[in-house]
C-alpha cells in the first residue's frame, strides 16, 4: 500500500480513492502543477490535502470561505491534522499565534483568505519557509473566482499569479466544482498554469433531482414544494434582498425554521444566521447568491429558486450545494417572463464592456434554453459542460415528458403582433391583444383595431406566456430592457415568419405527479432495526457536536452512521473498517461507538 493510501485509510478512514483522485494525489506529489474541476461532494479537498502531508513543510490553502475556514479546520483537527487558518475573523494574539506555529512547523495545512496571503506580512513569512524548503503546496480553492466573467469574481484572485512567479519551484493546484470552456481558459491564463495537467471529472450528480415549473403563485408553489421536505435542511434563493427577508419572514408564519442570508445585513447577524445552518438540523435558508459558496453541509437535501439565475454556471453551481452526501435531493426552481427582463435590463444597465455583455447575453440565453428544453435536463445542463449523457429518469422532463405541437402558426401571430404594435410592448400586452382583450392600454393605443386583435383566442394565457418563453429561450425574440422589456424580432424570426421553417414547441405540461423519493446512492434499504440504531447515533453525534461546538458533520457523515448501523462492527479493528472513520476518530469516539453499536 502506498504512502497515499496509509493516510487515506489511517487519517480519513477511506479504503480507496475515487475517480482520478489517487492520479492527482500523485502528480502533486511530484511537484506537478494542476487544474481540479470536479463537483461538489467529489472529494476535491483529499486531492490536496493528502499532498500537503505527504511533502515537505506546510501545505497553504487559499480560501475565499472566511466564514467556513473554521468548520473546514475543525473537520481536519477531528481527523487529526495539524490544520489551522488565518483570517480577519481573528484577533491579533490568535493570529501571531497561528504564524510562530507556521514558523516552527507545527502545521500540516494552513487555509488563508487571499485578502491575507496578498499582504506583505504573510508573502515575508512564504519567503522564510520557501527559503528553507517548507512549503509543501499552493492549493488554490474555488478558482472560478479569478473569472472576471463568472458569477463569483474576487479581484484578489487575479493577483494570485504572484505564487508561480514568487515561488516557482512550489506545486500548484487550483480547484473549481463548475467552469466552462471560457472559464477554464481564463483560470489557466489568470494563475500561470499553462504547464498545469488538467483534470476533468464528470459534472453529473445522479442523486439530484431537477424541477422547474412555469410561476403562477410562488408562495403557494414553494409550499407546496417544501411539504415533502419537512424538517430537512435546505436553501431557497431569491434575486433581491427584499424578496429574502419577506419570503424568510413568511415562511416562519407557516413553521418552517427560516433565516434570511443577504449582504444587506450586518456581519454578526450573517455569521449567526450561516451558524445556525450549518450546526441545526432542519433549518431553512433563504438567501441572495451571497450565501453559498464551498458551503461543506453535506445534508443539504434540496435547492429551490424562486427567480431565474443568470447563468447555469450559477445554477449548477447553487443546485450542487444540495445532497453533498450522496443521498437523494432536489433541485426545484419557479421562473416566469419577468425573470427575462430583470436578467436582461442588469446586463444592458452595467458598466461592463460590451463584450463582457454580449457573454453575459449568451450566458443567460443558455439558462433559458435548459428552462425551455423538451428532452433531459441533465443532458441539456451537462452538455453545457462538454459532457455528453443518456436521459437520466430524474428530472421532471425524464418524469413527465412534455408533448410537443406545431407552434408556427402561433409564434408568426405572437411576432406579428410584436411588429404592428412597433416592438414597444412587452409579452403581456401582446397576449391581450392577441386574445382579444380590449384593456384600458389595449384601448389607449388603439390596438384593439389591428389585424392580430382576437386571432390567438384559441389559447389561454398561460399558453401564450408558453409561447413568448420559448421564443425568447430560441433567440427569435429579444427583450429589450431600455423600453421597459418591450419585445423584438431578431435575425432568427425571419425564416419563421416567412414560413420557410416548421418550428416545434413544448406544451404547457401539467403539474408533475407525486412520484419516489430521487434516488439516493445510499443508504441501502436498512432493516427496521438497523434503522433505528441510525437514529441513537444521530442523538449520539448531535449531543458530542453541541458539547464540542461544531458541525454534526464534522463528528460523523450521515453515509458513516448508516454503515455503522448496517455493519454493526463489534470490535475496534472491525471499526476502522468502516468508511469515515480514521484512527484519530476511532481512538476518541471508538468506546462510545462500540457501546451504543453492542448486540
């Protein structure tokens, strides 16, 4: 057994790696240079973290996670690494405290804000251990951040290419759960990694189950939505502050355990609020795009979106943060016209240059066209990836498959109405007008007199919202946001219109029937027995994380809790079998494990 798998069974208490992890665990090892992209829950952290224990000196691990540095060492510190942090979360004592250990090579891993390693304190301290050979590795965590594109940009990140050029001979690694093409590009120009072996694993997270319904009654839909998800962790994301507080507020007044998230508010209440999430069970959080990032709560059984993201980079990466685990959860969104515009009039509106903008345009023209699919979710939202895969018969077009119909005849309705009414109207002037509606506007503007007045009556309102969508997600239509989302032609349309192609759309599909559970990766079908031995365990770990102070996740996974029930190890060595569980876990839990797990 290599050095690499010691540590792995010894520290963490895996049997073998996953994926490509033993491959990058090994050129790292040698002192290469490398580029992670792997999802969330892929095990991203091993890739660096066994390295940095394996080479000489301390590994330093660039985080933009302030706020979860603390659970992420404590998770280390449990396992028995020598981890640490430094932030502006600390006072000074603790700080220079955490540097003389650094000095005097007490520490295996150090996670550092970039704010912090950028500062001329902190480089003189590499210069000191990279002079005497002590530092084992850059870990560059979350590098989508150096995208000035993406959706998480940190100018700091940018300046990071400072590590190759100050400490050339130190090994490398930057990591990401989500980059396409461009962003990829941009990681490897940005951090002087073009020596860097890059290492793609797959994007598919086959427990997470996608959803999206057309909006009609948000609240009502939420509910309805969060019914199955009783006393389950989980995020609702909103577009504006505004919509998280109202939206956390209301759902309180219906029982559900619901915090607010939004950089609005004060330090201390956000750093409560995460707290809570990450430490309770059962707490909902209600948050803008703020709130997430490298979130490590493995339980995280559902994402839902009340307002469209801007790209599927951002929902890949928001939806990711859900069934960590490998337990089933859901990704659910509700999204409606409106979303196009708000979307559209942001872009228009930034100081951005106009290429950036046209990224942006495309970006979000993406994120509508998976909305709007007909086929596979997964395959739409992977393929955006460069990922080709099968239909996955977990999502609700999987579920449910929409019926496809003829909509020529009704998109040169919606786009001749859009053209007689000279392109100034949005999609909910036009419906009136095409169902025949004579409206105080309709009538204001002498529109009830045109030749599309009462031609598209044979649909309802809903129908044709369906029908604006699809046209907008097929780029025939553009929604101006400088005339207040007024829709227009594009290039696209002319073929249409000129009856020279047939263009097929999605019906309005119908409320998807209550189906099983998404399915889980584990836990096996558990006896009755074993199951309730799973919930002594749960009341055990929750108990030493409350005396402790940290996360329950951090005691024990969930996936570790149910093998020990299953396997019901009597013995120390049979203990160390079982997957999470290293020697430093096992000599301090061990006695209280075997007692409980007693036959």
């Amino acid at each position: 057994m290599s050095k690499a798998h010691q540590l792995l069974h010894s520290v963490f208490g895996y049997a073998e790696f996953r994926g490509a992890q033993a491959e990058i665990v090994e050129h790292l090892c040698d002192g290469g240079d490398a580029l992670v992209l792997m999802p969330t829950g892929g095990g991203k952290s091993l890739c660096f973290q066994i390295p940095a224990m394996l080479r000489p000196g301390c590994g330093i691990v660039v985080s933009p996670l302030i706020a979860l540095m603390q659970d992420q060492v404590d998770a280390l510190l449990q396992a028995g690494v020598r981890a640490a942090f430094l932030n502006s979360s600390q006072d000074f004592e603790t700080a220079l405290a955490t540097e003389k250990r650094l000095l005097k090579g007490e520490l295996d891993l150090l996670y550092v804000a970039p704010e912090r390693l950028l500062t001329e304190r902190f480089l003189s301290l590499l210069d000191r251990l990279n002079g005497e050979n002590r530092i084992a590795l850059f870990a560059i965590d979350e590098a989508h951040c150096v995208s000035q594109w993406g959706h998480d940009f940190r100018p700091e990140y940018i300046q990071l290419s400072i590590l190759h050029e100050r400490y050339p001979t130190v090994p490398r690694i930057a990591l990401t759960a989500t980059a396409d093409a461009l962003t990829r590009t941009e990681i490897v120009a940005k951090l002087g990694l073009d020596e860097a072996r890059t290492f793609v694993a797959s994007f598919d997270r086959p427990n997470i189950r996608y959803t999206i319904v057309e909006r009609d009654n948000p609240r009502k839909q939420l509910l309805a939505f969060l019914a199955d998800h009783r006393g389950e962790a989980g995020i609702v994301y909103c577009l504006s502050r505004k919509k998280v507080d109202e939206t956390a507020a209301w759902l309180q007044t219906q029982g559900v355990i619901a915090l607010p998230y939004h950089a609005g508010m004060d330090t201390e209440s956000r750093r409560e609020n995460q707290q809570r999430f990450v430490r309770e069970d059962g707490v909902v959080m209600v948050a803008t795009i703020a709130f997430g990032m490298g979130i490590d709560k493995p339980d995280v059984r559902f994402v839902a979106h009340l307002d469209l993201p801007k790209s599927l980079e951002a929902y890949y990466q928001e939806t990711g943060r859900a069934g960590r685990d490998g337990d089933a959860a859901e990704a659910w969104m509700t999204y409606g016209l409106n979303d196009v515009v708000i979307h559209r009039q942001r872009i228009d509106e930034s100081a951005a240059p106009d290429e950036q903008k046209r990224i942006e345009r495309g970006k979000l023209d993406a994120m509508l066209a998976y909305c709007e699919a007909a086929g596979c979710r997964r395959r739409v939202l992977l393929g955006y990836f460069g990922e080709t895969h099968e239909a996955c018969g977990n999502c609700d077009t999987c579920q449910t498959p929409p019926e496809l119909w003829d909509g020529t005849v009704a998109a040169q309705k919606f786009m001749s109405a859009a053209l007689r009414t000279g392109q100034r109207f949005g999609a909910a002037h036009l419906i009136d007008i095409l169902r025949g509606k004579a409206t105080e506007k309709v009538s204001q503007f002498g529109h009830e007199r045109l030749p599309t007045f009462g031609v598209g009556a044979d649909l309802d309102e809903a129908a044709w919202r369906s029908v604006a969508r699809q046209l907008l997600a097929g780029s025939l239509l553009h929604a101006d946001a400088q005339h207040y989302g007024a829709l227009k032609l594009t290039e696209n349309a002319k073929p249409v219109l000129k009856n020279e192609t047939t263009l097929m759309l999605r019906r309005q599909a119908p409320r998807m029937k209550k189906t099983a559970r998404p399915k889980a990766i584990f836990p096996a079908h558990l006896p009755p027995a074993a199951a309730g031995l799973v919930d002594t365990l749960r009341q055990w770990r929750g108990q030493t994380s409350r005396e402790q102070g940290v996360p329950a996740y951090v005691i024990l996974h969930d996936k570790t809790l149910h093998e020990l029930a299953a396997r019901r190890p009597q013995t120390m060595d049979e203990l160390l079998n079982v997957g999470g569980i290293g020697e430093a876990k096992a000599a301090r839990y061990g006695a209280a494990l075997l007692e409980l797990l007693k036959t």
